[in-house]
C-alpha cells in the first residue's frame, strides 16, 4: 500500500519544477558513504485485509486485573466523537483560531478534573500517573526549601520506580518510603510522623497499591503540619465518583491516573497522566494548559497559556520537558465524564466497590481473606501460590496481578480488582476455582 | 448579537460550556449494575454526588461535535507543519490498533502475542535507524529524549566519570535543552555555520572532557542534512563523548540513510511523525529510544524478552544497570501498534518511496515560493525548507500575519518563529501524502498573501476572517489565568467572558 498520490505525469512534473531528472537526486546533499544500499529489511508490503489476518489480538475470557489500569465500562459516545478526525489528527492547539475544538475540550476536561479532585486547577494531561508523579516531585523540588521526597511504600511500586529513575539526576540522596502496617495495609503514621519535616515533599496514594483506602485526615493532619508540600496520588480515578475528594484535605497537588475515564486498558497504553493543583502553584506546574481568552471581536476563545514556563520558550530553564502529551487521551475522559454525569460516575464507583465485596464474600465463604484488614474500595490482596495463579491463567481465568516481585515482605498473593465489567459469574467462576 | 460583528459561517461559536448546559436530572444513562450496590456502606463521608455537568447523551454528542468542527484535521486539508511530519494517518491502523482495547497489561495469555509484535517493531525500527537495541517504552518524542540522555548519563556514571556538558546546536527543538536539564546535564548553545549545518572543523573548540554528548538533529530543523555529521561523530567519540540524535526528521531519510551509519549512538524517533500515528490534538504519541550496542544495557525497563517455551515475556525488575522505568507500564502500546501497522503496510520500497516523495513535495514548494519570499540558507534541503517574512517587514506584514492569512485559505499554518536562527521563520513540510493539487493550491494561497503583502498590506493584519473566530489575545489569557470554568470571573450561565 502506498499513500503517495501522485501518477507518473505529476511526478515528472514535480521532477521538471525542481530541475532534477531522477527522484533519487533529491538526496544529492546526503553523502555516498552514508547512503544505505539495500532494501530495509522489515516486513511488508501487505494489503489491509492480511494485516487484518496478521494483526489480531484477543483478552482473556475472565479477568480481574487492575493495578492502576482498569477495565470499565465506556459509553459508545466516547469512541464516536474521539475518532472524529478532527479531533483525532489535529496537532497541539498552537494555532487557536482553528484549534477552538480541542482547546476548549481541554479546558472542560481540566475544569472537571478540578472539581473532581477538589482542587483549583489542572493542567492538560501528563503522559501516565507515574510520570505524573515524577513531575509533581520535580515541581515540589522547585519550591522553596523542599529538599527530599517522601513516598509511602504502598505507593505503586512502577510509580515508586518512575519516581527514583527521573530523581536519580537531582543530587537527591534517595527516596524516602513510609512503610505500611502489614495487617491494615495502611500507612504506618508513627513512621510517616517520625520521617517528615518542612523540607520534605511527601507523597501519598489513597486508596492506594493494595486498594486500602488510607486514613487521609489522619495523614493530612501529619502533612499539613510537618511536610513541606503534600500531593495525593490517585491510580484509580474512578474512585473519585465514591470517596471524598482528596482536595478536601487540603494537599498542594492531586496527581495521578485518569484511564479510567473512558480509556481502555489498551495493553498498557496510552494512559492519562492528571495533575491538579492550587492557583498559587500555576506558575511551577509542569505540563499545558489552556485557558479562557476572547478573540479580536471579544468573543469567548480559548488558548494554551502559561507558556513562558515551557522548553519551546525557555528551553533549558522550562518547568518541564514535556510536549506531546495525552491530548486525545484527555478529550476522551472529557466525553465520558460528560457521558456519565454525576450520577453515573458514582453509580459506577459503587458498582465496582460492591463487587470487590461480592467476590470478596465468596473467597470468604471458602476460607480465603485477604491479607489486609484495612477498607477497600475495589481492589484487595489474597493469598495464593504461583502454581495456583499459572493454573487458572490457563484455564482463562486471571485472577489478579502478583505482588511478591515488588513486595517480597508479603508473600505469594496477588492483587484482585472488580469492576463493574465483570459479572457475579465471573466471580462465582474465580471462587469456585481457586 | 451586537452590530458590527459579521456573520460567521460557524454557527458553533460561541459553543457554550458544557456546564452551561447542565441541569439536573438530564443525565438518564444506564451504567452496568451488575452487583447489589446497596451493601456498600461507609465509603464516603461526604456523600454528596461528584461535581460534573448532568447533561443528556444527545447534549453530549451535540456539544463534542460542535467543538469538532472547530478544529483543522489533517483530513481537512493539507497541515504543513516544519519538523512535525503531519502526513496523512491511514485507517486500517486505527481498526488494527483498537483490538487492543479490552487487553489487560497483566493478562499475561494475551499479552504473549502483543508483546512479539512489540518486539517485532523494536527490530524494524533497528533495522531502519541502524542501531541495535530499542525501547519502546517512551510516551512522547521529549520524553524519548529524556530516556536517551538519562542513558547516557547512566554510562558515564557506571564509568564513574563526571561530564556534564551536553552541546546543543541553535536549530535545536526546545526539548532538546530542557530533557538534558531534567537528566541533570547543562547544555551549551553552539551556533551552527554559515551554510546551516555544523561545521567540524569549528566543534573542536566546544570539545573538552566535560562534554558528556552533542544533540544533533539530522536533518536539521532547517530541512538541511549534517553532510559533516560522520566527521563529527568522530571528533565526538575521540573525545570520549556521545552523538546523541534527535530522530524528529527521521522521515527525510527512511530508507536512503541510517543514523547508525552516521556514527549516531543515541537516538529517539517520534512514531506521531515518521510512523503516520495520529496527533489527537496534541498526543498520544510515541517516542522510542534506540542505541548503539554499548548502550543496550542501560535502557529503560521492563525488557521484552523469550521465555523457555519461546513465547514473548517482559523482564520486569530493572537490571542492575537500566536507568529504571521511565513509564507505569508499556508507553503507548496501541501507538506502537499503529506504527506496525504502517510499516507493514508500506513495507521496505513503501517507506524509502515516502521519504522521496517528502523531498520532492518539499522541493516543488520551494522552487515556486522561493522568488515571492525570502530564502535565507541557499544550501539544498530535503524533506522540509525555511522562508522568512523579511521581504514582506517593510509593508509591516509579519510571519504571523502570513500564518493567520493561510488560514482564511483553507490551511493550517507552517511552523512559525522556528527555528530561531531565522528571524521570522516559516518552516514548511508538506510530507508525501499530500496530492499535487493541494501543493498547488497551497503555492496560489502563498502567491495571494505576498501580493495582498504588496497591495493591501492592512489586510493581512485581520486575518484571519474565514476561521471560526478571528486573532486571539494570548496576552489576556495569561494575564487573567482563567483555568476551569468554576473561576468566579466567568459568570454563570453566560456565554464566556
């Protein structure tokens, strides 16, 4: 396949204009030596209809997965409009007079994820939630006397990976993990009491990696006394339909991952990096942003701003490094929380915690409990052995995502995620085989 | 509607916000119940509903598509974007891609046959820069950038050497300086020579042991090939440092040269450009990292590797000598997927054939608009060219003028005021996909706005008057900062400001 337009009278006469005889002296300014003899060896060509035979891929029949990517339910709206191409092959909104779709699109999507997290503003999207965090942190280290990051041990552990490989170049002299109380699967609070002070950027997930909800007054009151700065780290942002809004207790930054809304889980990627925060930290937040402006007539427009903090003007000095983010990834939570209302988002939130307690009853009715005591939203820890787990893999059936290779202090368990995608059969399928 | 305002083709404008439209009890959908929510107690002590609008399906879908059509697709029309390859996103990619939607990163079954076409993409796109690992984890071509120098950065460490110069030449990307800083280097501007590219024979006095590495981009984001870039790379590797290269071009020369061969030893190329995978209005992209040998051992994790049975698995932990993760998961995997799919469509005589057809388009452009505007580097170029409005800034008619004037033409505008070593730059890449028809048109759109630079230069400054809305204050907008819709200064239920 090609997606060349031109038949051979146009090429001779494209040749004709520039002067030239062969299509191949258009490289005339590249050196011999450097030139690449051969054909490159990759596949192809193919017509569409092989690369349909070639290309396919299909999920597991019964799966519980989450871990900061999570299957839910999407309203069929959000894919009709997202792939609109006018939405889907559009650059970065630079040029606003003919932007105006995406920008203001942009603008709902961070006035919504403002009103959800409970905090003042949001920029336009980051990359995924660990990037996110990685740039909160750098963002905190620009303040005025934060000198270290703090991070609870129940952050999620890719996060907490992230986090150390983008701080690795700061002079920081590490990370320091808050550990959790191995049998509420919260934060250990005398740790986090004793291990914070004012030149520390602390940074919490709730309900976080086992999907224990944490004690956020508790935490809060900590932080608000002792941190130097506080950001609360969402991997399910679903939750926000349910739980308080963690801007209620008063952190500097809400961040984390928003796949949740109406991305699918698309093998791992994109996601949808947020990041929110307070109007006094606007000027050092990472990443675009859009804005209310008027047009030369004073009608209603919208545009990027805060500009003079990003590399295209003020390279090596930007606040960050970032680009291209997630825009179409952003304009899809947009449609689906539109789609869903406040209603339906919180309809869903329950759905997906009733189901941890559905599935969660039936273990119980076979003697399986999961490892923490502490309250879940919808995901939780149980025991189980390898051989168990690759067994049911098998069979269809995945049960949840193994956590002995981030947290060896555990044991063999893995992480056990409902939503509302899955049935009370696919429950009742997991318990009777496990 | 107040006088003196003209009637607009876009009856959208103003569109209102979507919370303008809310009102309670609109919102009617049905959400998948499949469990008895009434069990759940004591999840929240607020309790209160979630802030969002409570609008209807068709608000939703009315309100959306509004907004669409707003915007300028590269379905529209022709997006001739400098060093951002706005080529045309085939469908089938599209179809192919969104197979991926309901896979579970940890649904390990599945994952087997999305990970070998992952690494499947790994090996053609080593295969194409000619260099021999690859990860493809990297979300963006800025963060592709970052993952590159932390690399780099990781080599010297593990040498337990301590340079920290990175040499940037003044064509460079904005990313270029700010990825090194975020790496913990500090960059150095080089200028580049009088021709448009680096001169060797003036790097060696940049050259010390501090320098950790030059970012280069080939070709540079004049369009001109570093025809000295192996004599560089030389001078560079005698010194101990590395090439680092900055693959936003890459699409010039796909096929026809390979930065491998060029003596290149770090590179990122961007999958939103040369790979045709959509913008979306600013990402999803995809920007891979690819290295030299040496190199292999320091990227990101996780790897993709085979197991004993043969299949595809991922080698979670970092090794001991990977600079880490750099993403949460697997970056834009259905991106990556999106790139295969073109690769596999085009095949090898497709994409050398992509890369010619971009230079020639290229070059029919600027052998028609090169008498009407300035052309400030006479050295050859391939895949894009830069003019600038210095014959025009007499009559007072700007670069921007020009670019909000294309507008009005049915075009989405060049790059602008890039790159800064031409003063009032317009950076042109019309790509191969684009059809001699709209080349042609795109010259009459250009040949109009000089001769309106000449005749009715005042005109020029209203433009555009055929977009949606007319010039936008920027000005306002940072002044103001008005960032969600729940700020006090919008008054609700009005329409804006």
């Amino acid at each position: 396949m090609s997606y060349v337009s031109h038949n051979g009278a146009e090429l001779r006469k494209i040749l004709e204009t520039i002067g030239i005889a062969s299509p191949d002296e258009v490289f005339a300014s590249i050196p011999e030596a450097l030139r690449y003899g051969s054909p490159l060896a990759v596949g192809g060509p193919e017509d569409e209809e092989s690369l349909r035979r070639d290309l396919a891929f299909h999920p597991s029949r019964v799966t519980f997965t989450g871990g900061g990517i999570h299957r839910h339910y999407i309203p069929a709206v959000v894919d009709a409009i997202a792939s609109r191409q006018e939405f889907s092959t559009a650059y970065t909104p630079y040029q606003p007079e003919i932007s105006q779709g995406t920008l203001q699109a942009v603008f709902e999507y961070q006035s919504m994820m403002a009103g959800l997290t409970g905090m003042e503003i949001s920029n336009a999207s980051m990359y995924d939630g660990a990037t996110a965090l990685a740039e909160a942190a750098l963002m905190a280290l620009r303040g005025k006397g934060i000198e270290r990051i703090a991070v609870t041990r129940s952050t999620q552990p890719t996060y907490r990976s992230v986090l150390a490989t983008y701080l690795a170049h700061t002079g920081q002299d590490g990370i320091r993990e808050i550990p959790f109380d191995p049998k509420t699967g919260r934060v250990d609070l005398r740790a986090l009491e004793e291990s914070i002070s004012p030149d520390t950027a602390l940074f919490v997930q709730s309900p976080n990696y086992f999907g224990v909800i944490e004690p956020m007054e508790q935490i809060a009151e900590i932080a608000s006394r002792k941190a130097g700065f506080w950001g609360v780290v969402i991997t399910e942002a679903l939750s926000l339909g349910v739980l308080t809004s963690p801007g209620a207790f008063g952190p500097d930054v809400v961040l984390g991952e928003a796949q949740s809304f109406g991305n699918p889980a698309n093998a791992g990627g994109p996601l949808l990096g947020f990041l929110c925060t307070r109007k006094e930290h606007a000027r050092r937040m990472p990443g675009r942003v859009a804005g209310l402006s008027k047009d030369s007539e004073g009608r209603q427009a919208f545009c990027l701003t805060l500009s003079t903090r990003e590399q295209h003007i003020r390279r090596e000095k930007a606040t960050s490094n970032i680009c291209t983010n997630q825009g179409l990834c952003a304009l899809r939570a947009a449609v689906y929380l539109s789609a869903m209302g406040p209603r339906g988002l919180r309809e869903a939130a329950l759905q997906c915690a009733a189901g941890a307690r559905y599935l969660m009853g039936l273990l119980g009715d076979r003697g399986i409990r999961p490892i923490f005591s502490g309250p879940v939203f919808n995901e939780f820890v149980i025991p189980m052995d390898e051989g168990k787990r690759a067994g049911l893999e098998k069979n269809g059936i995945v049960p949840g995502i193994p956590l002995a290779g981030w947290y060896p202090e555990i044991g063999r368990a893995v992480l056990t995620t409902v939503t509302e995608m899955n049935t009370q059969e696919e429950c009742r399928c997991l318990a009777d085989n496990v | 509607m107040s006088g003196g305002q003209r009637v607009t083709r876009f009856p959208e404008i103003p569109e209102p916000l979507l919370n303008v439209r809310s009102a309670p009890g609109r919102n009617k959908r049905m959400i998948p119940a499949p469990f008895d929510a009434s069990v759940v107690e004591g999840l929240s002590e607020a309790g209160g509903p979630p802030s969002l609008p409570d609008v209807s399906e068709v608000d939703t879908v009315r309100h959306f598509t509004r907004l669409s059509r707003l915007n300028y697709g590269i379905d529209h029309g022709m997006y001739p974007l400098g060093s951002c390859t706005m080529k045309y996103n085939p469908k089938i990619a599209e179809e192919i891609a969104a197979r991926l939607a309901r896979i579970h990163p940890a649904d390990a079954p599945a994952m087997g046959r999305v990970l070998k076409c992952l690494k499947t993409l790994e090996q053609m796109l080593q295969e194409i820069c000619g260099m021999d690992a690859c990860s493809l984890w990297p979300a963006a071509g800025a963060h592709g950038e970052l993952t590159g120098m932390m690399v780099i950065r990781k080599a010297f460490d593990i040498r337990g050497e301590k340079r920290r110069t990175v040499l940037i030449p003044d064509t460079a990307h904005g990313t270029n300086p700010a990825s090194c800083t975020i790496a913990g280097f500090v960059t150095k501007n080089i200028p580049s020579g009088p021709e448009g590219y680096l001169d060797a024979s003036a790097l060696g006095q940049h050259l010390n042991e501090d320098v950790a590495a030059l970012m280069i981009t080939n070709p540079n984001t004049l369009g001109i090939f570093e025809r000295e870039i192996r004599v560089i790379a030389d001078l560079l590797h005698a010194n101990g440092s590395y090439l680092y290269m900055d693959g936003a071009n890459l699409n010039a020369v796909m096929g026809v040269a390979r930065p491998g061969d060029m003596g290149v030893d770090c590179m990122h190329v961007n999958l939103h450009k040369t790979f045709s995978t959509p913008h979306g209005g600013g990402g999803p992209g995809s920007g891979p990292v690819l290295v030299k040998k040496e190199l292999a051992r320091f990227l990101p994790a996780p790897f993709i590797v085979r197991d004993e049975s043969g299949g595809f698995v991922l080698r979670a932990r970092p090794s001991e000598e990977s600079i880490g993760m750099v993403h949460s998961c697997l970056g834009n995997v259905s991106v990556c997927i999106k790139a295969l799919t073109y690769i596999l469509s085009l095949g090898p005589s497709g994409l050398r054939e992509a890369a010619t057809v971009a230079c020639l388009n290229a070059l029919y452009l600027k052998s028609r608009l090169k008498d009407l505007f300035d052309l400030p580097y006479a050295t050859p170029t391939l895949h894009e060219f830069v003019l600038s409005d210095a014959r025009q800034k007499g009559r007072g008619v700007t670069t921007m003028d020009m670019a909000k004037a294309l507008m009005d033409f049915g075009f989405h505008p060049p790059t602008v005021y890039f790159p800064l070593v031409v003063a009032g730059a317009l950076m042109i890449e019309p790509t191969e996909t684009e059809p001699l028809e709209e080349l042609d048109r795109f010259i009459a759109a250009m040949e109009e706005i000089a001769e309106t630079s000449r005749e009715d230069p005042e005109k020029l400054h209203e433009s555009p008057r055929a977009a949606p809305i007319s010039r936008v204050d920027e000005v306002w907008a940072a002044r103001n900062l008005i960032l969600t819709w729940s700020d006090e200064r919008i008054q609700p239920g009005e329409k804006g400001i």
